[in-house]
C-alpha cells in the first residue's frame, strides 16, 4: 500500500530512494523505541513505497542477473 502522503518518487534517483529507505528505518527505529506504535505503522507504510519504487527502479535498470553468475543445470 502506497503512503498517501509521499509525493511523486519518479523524479528521485535510485540512490536517493536507498537513502530515503535507510533514513527512514533510522526513524523507525526511534519510533519503535519510544513505544509509539501508530507512528511505527506510519514510517512502515512510507518504507513499503519507497522500497516498491526502488525495486522497481532496480529491475528497469537490469540489476544483477544471477542466471549467468550461478550454474543451476
């Protein structure tokens, strides 16, 4: 599910989403912390997004192949 609150991810570059991802389980971490559970849910629901939009971002640009690095006959 989509955060209804994250603009358009389009525009970023799959680095930028990586460190959007990595900035955002720092949050979680603070917020898990805390024992404030309704924001935990919050930053999960944003890290879902992002990480769909870097998927995705990875699998356009071809990512790693693992067919021609592991011999699975």
């Amino acid at each position: 599910m989509e955060h209804p609150h994250i603009g358009k991810l389009d525009d970023l570059t799959a680095d930028e989403l990586l460190q959007k991802i990595n900035d955002l389980y720092s949050k979680l971490r603070v917020a898990a912390s805390s024992g404030n559970g309704h924001l935990c849910n919050q930053i999960r629901m944003a890290i879902g997004s992002y990480e769909s939009h870097y998927q995705s971002r990875i699998s356009k640009s071809g990512g790693d192949n693992y067919e021609t690095h592991i011999d699975i006959s």
